[in-house]
C-alpha cells in the first residue's frame, strides 16, 4: 500500500518535498519524529531559540566522493573540490543504518561523486532495505549496465534519479564533459528492461534534465523519447551555477538567477532559520557529518560518525550553533548565498 507524504518548508508551507513512500515504512517511532520535526522547528522560528527533534528524518550518504566526468559547474568535476577524495567502507556505512534507522527513514545514496564507482553500492541498497529505509539513488549513468541495473532491482532500490542532460551528444557534453549521452539512453533502458524481467514495481525511475542554454531546445525530443520508453518519470531542474552563467536558458522559468548592479544573483534568496538544517543532514564516504548538501567542501563539519552518534551530534552545540548563525541578520556562510530553499 502506498500512500502520498507532503513535507512542507517552514510556516509558510511552501511544498518542499513530495514522494511517494511505502506505508510500512512508518513505523511508530519514525512517524512521532517526523511529526516532531515541524514542532520543534516551529518553536524555534518562532522564539529564535534552538530546539530540534530527536532525529533527522534523512539524511544523505556519500557512497564516494569520485567522479568518472568533468562536469563543467560541478566542484568534483572541475577538480575544485578541497577535501579529500575516497570512497565508504561497509563496515562504517553499516554502523550509520544501524544508528540511525529507526527514527530516520529516507536515505540519499549521493552526494558527491559517481555513486555507481563504490563497487558495494547495491550491498548498501540492500542493508538500508533490510533495516526498512526508503533508498534513492543518482546517477550520470555511464556504468549503468545491463549487469547493474539487474542488481539495483534485486537491492530492492526505491528510487533513481537518472541524469540526462540533452539528446544530443553536442547539448550534453556541453555540460557533461567527458560524458556519453547513448549511454544514458542505454543505461535508462537498461533499468526499465530488469524491472520487466524481475517483475518489479521498483525502482521508480525519474529522468532528470538540467535545463541550461544548450538542451533547452531540446526538452520536447526528450518528453518525446521518454514517452516511448514509457514507465519512466521526467523531471526538469534549473542549474545551481558558481562562475559560468553561460548555461543560463532563455525560458526564465528555469533562470535561478538575475543580473542585478552587474552580478547574477538568487531570483529567490534563502528564508532565515532554514527547515533543511532541522530535517536532514549529509555524511561524507569518510564519516563527516555536514549541516546542507551545499557545503560541498566540508567547511562547517560539525561531527565525525565514526568517532560518535548521531544522535550527538545532531544535538551538538557545534550544530546548534550554525542552526543559530542562519538566524542572523548578518548571516554570511557560504553555503547559503547559492540556497534557494
């Protein structure tokens, strides 16, 4: 039985998730954290003062942080990346699920990097399964083979995210450098063929564009192929950019940015107390635990899984802290001046 979750961002309800998630999933205990997400986050909106639930109720795991392309706007891809590179070892992945399952229920498979390089990725799939997590996986799809696709289902993989960004070879190198765009076509066919043969309902299987200037023209070829695929979703996503704003597409529904004074700014800047920070977090391959999927480079740390809980540091200080600085009026990190959320 499956049934829709809407997890809405902040007072004002905006939509800021939407998935559809099996029933047996929410458990007791989950289903009370979730609920006490919103409460505690409220409390703290309201009265400035930090109070969090017991748990997060995602979190974001970071099977390695490798990568096989150059994509163009990409830290890892441009080699821009400052912390150190390497992948997760079992043992450290299973202490994770074995912390935190039974408040958290929505596990991310990546972070940055290829997921697919981890040669233990559906071993991760399948444990996370097996302690009744909900698993979504992305992907560029360039190792996606008959063979793995096979074995992502068998994982019993809930979700994937299959980045295709152009139908063209010239559109989709322009960002996905080094990439083939026939093996993301392949790679998707691949995933929807072991569905069949394993008589399958999951994963579902979300096609993902990056809409910039050189596939826009593109986007009905797309809708058009994904048709003929059939049981696949699309979904098309504007660009976070850092330096190179050449990608921005004409249709200005899918600008995230303006010229203001000279400079490209956010169309949309980020809400002060960011419920991101109060729901979910991000463990890098070494066990790092980071407050936002944008500190790409690890800069505001706030724990090491390996050396304590979660538990722990979700409660830290340290945490609370960087919780309290998004408050500020003067909030100058980083990470938020490219956050829409």
């Amino acid at each position: 039985m499956y049934r829709f979750v809407f997890l809405f961002h902040g007072l004002l309800s905006n939509v800021y998730y939407i998935d559809i998630i099996p029933f047996h999933i929410f458990r007791f205990q989950r289903f009370w954290n979730w609920l006490s997400i919103y409460f505690t986050y409220l409390y703290s909106y309201i009265f400035h003062s930090v109070k969090t639930s017991a748990a997060p109720f995602a979190i974001s795991i970071e099977p390695t942080s490798q990568c096989n392309l150059q994509c163009r706007e990409c830290p890892t891809g441009t080699n821009s990346l400052t912390r150190s590179v390497g992948e997760m070892p079992i043992a450290l992945f299973e202490k994770i699920i074995s912390d935190i399952y039974k408040k958290t229920f929505y596990l991310n498979l990546y972070f940055q990097g290829e997921p697919l390089l981890n040669k233990n990725l559906s071993y991760f799939i399948e444990y996370a399964h097996r302690h009744g997590m909900y698993t979504v996986l992305s992907t560029n799809a360039q190792l996606l083979t008959p063979a793995w696709a096979q074995m992502l289902v068998q994982s019993k993989l809930s979700k994937i995210i299959i980045s295709l960004d152009g139908f063209s070879q010239q559109s989709y190198a322009a960002y996905r450098k080094g990439g083939n765009v026939e093996l993301v076509k392949q790679g998707i066919a691949n995933m929807v063929t072991a569905k069949e043969e394993l008589h399958s309902t999951t994963p579902a299987i979300i096609v993902q564009v990056l809409v910039n200037r050189y596939n826009e023209n593109e986007i009905p070829l797309i809708e058009k192929w994904i048709k003929h695929i059939g049981k696949v979703h699309l979904k098309k996503k504007s660009m976070q950019l850092y330096s190179d704003f050449e990608f921005l597409p004409e249709n200005k529904h899918f600008r995230r940015y303006k010229l203001k004074n000279g400079t490209w700014v956010l169309k949309k800047y980020h809400s002060k107390g960011c419920f991101r920070i109060w729901s979910q977090c991000v463990v890098t391959y070494n066990g790092d635990v980071l407050p936002c999927c944008y500190d790409k480079n690890g800069d505001y740390t706030v724990g090491n899984l390996s050396q304590n809980s979660l538990n722990k540091i979700w409660h830290s200080d340290l945490f609370n802290r960087f919780r309290k600085n998004t408050w500020s009026k003067n909030n100058n990190l980083a990470i938020c001046n490219n956050c829409i959320k």
